[in-house]
C-alpha cells in the first residue's frame, strides 16, 4: 500500500524533459536480436519466444510509463499557438528587464563622502 502512495504523490508534481525515461532502444534491440535469431531446435525457439515476448510486455510497459511521464510536462496542456503565444509574452518580458536592468546600470551612482 505504500508505494501505491508514494506513486500517486510522484504524479502530482511536474517533471523536467531531462526526467522522462524514453530510453526504448536497449529493449527494441533485444526484440530485433531474438527475433533474427535461427534456431533449429523446437524447444529453443519456443523459448526465444516466450523471452521475445517478456520484452515485448516489458516494451509496452515502459511505452506507458513515458506516456504518464510526458503528460506531467509543464505546458503540455497547451497547443502550439498558445505556446507560441506565451513563449512571446516571456521573451517580452525578458527584453523589458533586460533593457531595465541596462538603464540601472548606466544610472550614475550617488556617492556621499564624509571626511
């Protein structure tokens, strides 16, 4: 019951891009490996298939646990013209201090000297 908790509180926060897992080529590796393989034993093939097909489960879970990471991106709710949008209204932003921070320092600076 525990990690059932602690899952449910993983899914509230949002993630950074860097977080998502969507390490998938080891795994579709394995699956193209074990499939090219010839064998000529029935047992052997029948083994190679049920390992194929526990990779291509592990595959599929994987697959969702990137989806479930990829909707907690900030942002990811909007399309891209509200993306666009806001991305504009922060480089604004981003200009305007800039150019503020630029006019405080070319201000001259009071000095008060006491001798």
């Amino acid at each position: 019951m525990e990690n059932n908790t602690d899952h449910s509180e993983q899914n509230n926060y949002p993630l950074s891009v860097q977080e998502v897992d969507v390490d998938f080529l080891p795994i579709v590796y394995e699956i193209i490996r074990s499939v090219e393989r010839d064998y000529h034993e029935t047992s052997a093939k029948a083994r190679e298939s049920q390992e194929c097909s526990v990779k291509v489960l592990e595959l599929q879970k994987k697959l969702e646990i990137a989806r479930t990471q990829i909707k907690r991106l900030p942002g990811i709710e909007f399309n891209k013209k509200d993306q666009i949008k806001q991305f504009e209204i922060l480089r604004t932003q981003l200009r305007l201090k800039r150019e503020l921070l630029q006019k405080y320092r070319n201000m001259c600076s009071f000095e008060t000297s006491f001798k």
